[in-house]
C-alpha cells in the first residue's frame, strides 16, 4: 500500500506532466533541471576533477573508507547533465557507504545518438579503474539510462577481460529500448511520470508510449550494448535492482532480474508498490524512497564487509 504522502505526491506529479503527456512530449528533453552552485554537506569535500580525458565529480567523507569506491552514472536520457537532484543522490551514497563517490560528468546534448554517451562514459571508467582506483574495489550505482550505462559498460569490461566491480546498484533501469514490454500497457495510465492521459487509449497511442527514444539513431534497438536486456550477464557481480510497480519501464527491471538469475548472477529485484520512474532522486522525502535507500545502504554494506 501506497503511503498518504506517496498517494499527494503522485497526484501532483501527474498534475505537472499533464501538458508533457498529453502531447507525447519527451520528459527528459523538455525538463530542465536548475544547476546550482553545489556547496558540500558540513564533514563532505567536493571537487571537479578531470582523470586522464574524463571529467568526473567526486565527493569525499572527510575520513573515507579507503578500500571501496562508488563510481555513480547519473540517468537522464543522454539529455540530462549532472544537476542537483543526482547530486544529492551522491550524498546519500556517499554516507550510506562512507566511499568516496565518483560521478561520471559526462556530455549530454539532444543530437546525441549511440554510441557516444556509452563510449564516453565506457572510457572514463575505465580511465578510473587504470589510474586512482587501480586498486580500489569499485560498485557501481547508476538510475534509468545511467543503469542501461553501468550494465552496457559491465558487458564490455567482460568481454575485453577487464576488471569487473564488486556489485551494482540499479535503480528503475531502462534497457530494453525496443520498449516492448508488457508494462508499458499495464501502466499505460497508472504512471504518473510517463502515463498516458485518461482520455487516451494504449490501443490509439502504442507507439507513443512505447516511444522509441532518438539517441538510438540507427542502430538496432536489440543490439546488447544499447539494449543490455537482450544482452548474457554471466560473470557479473550481485546486482541489487529497485524499480517502481507503476513504472511504464517495470518490466525492463523484470528482463533484468530474470537474465541475471538465468546467467547465475546473485540478484536481488524489489519493486515499490505504487511508485513511479526514479521516485528514490525525485522524491527522497518519502517513505517509500527512505525505505529504498535504506535497501540500498544495507546491499552496499554486504558487499564491503
């Protein structure tokens, strides 16, 4: 059961994406998030920080554990760049985990198409783990296509024998962007994020909720690097995977959990009852995102001791 403050906020978010619905309009191109001057939490230091070709963000406790590091893949779409709201995803991370967090800052712009932000962000990764955390024990976290980032990455690594991290972190993750899942009629009008108006219906406008997003330009939308559901994950880490019930996207996060299992990946899927598309970033303040972060902070604390 929905919470009462899940149930209001749910209520206005849709209020606020009506005109956006309404006209199939693209949230993550059409929203923009303000980008101010970050100043650290009291007992945090922060600073910009470019690693060989790569640009990240870094957010340090003042006393880190010094054996693990969180290298954070902010969503958004390709669209989105770094702004408050992923920031203050890092300060959570950043305390559930007492790590250091490393988030990729990577380039994001409406004429981007595949595979430029899954290079750039392939490549400073790896630029990470050749340089200051050669020896660190890494876990990545990542949300929406910033998961689809983490695992496209994961799949790389493996195939090149490359250090793969100790676990991952996926939070309402899009990889399946054929977008032919079932949820995306089961919640074509519960989600309050990316649903379709009351007044319309899935049979009318299937192709406008299951949108086919730009970024794919022309590529095969099965290919597994762009599309890691259609992807193998044998020899991946644990994997803890969180998503809302009401998401449009619920069922990537099912391809996800059932491919792991199937490959032998110790996996974990929850799903929120009732809640929308990155509701942990968007909505911290809830219950039901307090809850999940707590999840969170007890799989990050399995793996580091």
């Amino acid at each position: 059961m929905m919470s009462f403050g899940a149930k209001i906020t749910s209520w206005i978010i849709r209020l606020y994406t009506y005109k956006y619905r309404k006209n199939h309009l693209s949230l993550s191109r059409s929203v923009k998030f303000k980008n101010k001057k970050y100043n650290a939490p009291k007992g945090y230091s922060f600073e910009i920080k470019e690693i060989v070709n790569s640009k990240f963000e870094i957010l340090s406790p003042n006393k880190p554990n010094e054996d693990y590091a969180i290298v954070h893949f902010h969503g958004g779409g390709s669209t989105q760049k770094m702004n408050s709201m992923y920031r203050k995803a890092t300060e959570k991370l950043c305390k559930l985990s007492n790590a250091k967090v490393y988030s990729i800052d990577y380039k994001t712009g409406e004429n981007l198409v595949y595979p430029s932000v899954h290079n750039e962000c392939y490549t400073a990764y790896v630029d990470l783990i050749s340089t200051i955390l050669k020896d660190k024990k890494i876990i990545m976290v990542g949300d929406s296509f910033g998961a689809n980032i983490i695992l496209s990455t994961c799949l790389r690594l493996r195939d090149k024998n490359l250090p793969m991290p100790k676990a991952i972190v996926s939070v309402s993750c899009c990889i399946d962007l054929t977008a032919t899942g079932s949820s995306y009629e089961k919640n074509c009008h519960r989600d309050p994020l990316y649903s379709l108006p009351k007044n319309q219906s899935f049979k009318e406008h299937e192709k406008d909720i299951r949108r086919i997003i730009k970024y794919i330009g022309n590529t095969s939308p099965y290919d597994k690097y762009l599309s890691p559901a259609y992807a193998e994950f044998d020899g991946f880490p644990p994997i803890l995977i969180q998503c809302g019930e009401a998401e449009t996207s619920e069922s990537d996060n099912d391809m996800l959990y059932e491919k792991a299992l199937k490959c032998g990946v110790k996996a974990k899927l929850t799903k929120y009852y009732g809640m929308w598309h990155d509701f942990q970033y968007l909505t911290p303040f809830l219950k039901e995102s307090k809850k999940a972060w707590q999840e969170i902070g007890e799989f990050i604390h399995s793996i580091m001791y």
